[in-house]
C-alpha cells in the first residue's frame, strides 16, 4: 500500500497579539506550527504601499506554490527576476523552537516595526506578523474593501 498522507491541512485563521522577547522571539500559536518537527517556515519581508511592511510567514507547501507561480512567469519578463532577487533577499527560514516561537531576523523585524510586541493575522494559507500600529491601518483601509470582496465569492 502507498503512503497515504494523515496530517489535516493547517488553516491559518484568527488573530493574535504576542509579546516579542529581546532576542525578537514570537509566539506562534499552537495550532498554526509545522505537523513535523523539522517544518521550517519561510519569513517574507512583504511591503504594503501605504502602511510599510510586514512578515508574511509561508508553511512549506505556499513557498512551493509561489516558487511554482514565479517560475511559470516568462523568463524574458524583468519582474521575474526583480521577484527572485528581492524574495530571495529579504526573505529567512525558522525552525519553531521548543516553546512554540520563532525568531525574526533582526533586519527583518526592524523594516517590518515589530519591537515589544506583534500581531499574527491568519490569511487561511498562511499568516502575518505585524507591528501592531501597522495592522490597525491595514485594518481600515481592508475594512473599506471588505464588501466588494466579498461580492466576489457570491
């Protein structure tokens, strides 16, 4: 017989405010960690026009999926490799530590303004670390979009 998978799919929903210790140490909560002891998550420094950036956080199917997405572009297509360069660059992997956090990158934390403390949105697929500043202004501005997008899924 084939092995078969018996891990659930992990959605990441809900929010949840944390802490960040000095060593820039999260939380994740206990339902969104990698099934695997050895599941490493991919941080993303992901601008946002407008409020700045956060880090958006990739289990290691959805950085599978978009390393597919970016490759099918078309090679002669110059944001292709702008994409990979800066994906590349100003992204990290994390390994959950015992006590269920990660570390951000110094960088990392400090062009996305988490400092003391850090809010952790669910996208469904994936989630994102912010500062919690940053997120109150996302908020509004997805606040105001909320009912068109919504009409999408009608």
């Amino acid at each position: 017989m084939g092995s078969t998978k018996n891990t659930e799919p992990t959605y990441y929903n809900s929010r949840f405010r944390h802490g960040v210790d000095e060593k820039r140490r999260v939380q994740i909560p206990a339902k969104w960690r990698p099934q695997k002891p050895t599941g490493e998550l991919t941080l993303i420094l992901w601008p946002r026009e407008g409020v700045g950036a956060c880090v958006r956080v990739l289990p290691p199917g959805q950085m599978g999926k978009l390393m597919q997405s970016i490759d099918e572009m078309p090679n002669h297509d110059p944001k292709k490799v702008v994409l990979k360069r800066i994906i590349g660059s100003d992204s990290a992997q994390a390994s959950v530590d015992k006590a269920g956090r990660i570390c951000l990158p110094d960088e990392m934390a400090r062009a996305a303004g988490v400092k003391n403390e850090a809010v952790l949105v669910g996208l469904l697929d994936r989630f994102e670390i912010w500062n919690p500043d940053r997120y109150e202004k996302v908020q509004a501005a997805d606040a105001a979009l909320a009912p068109d997008a919504f009409r999408l899924m009608e």
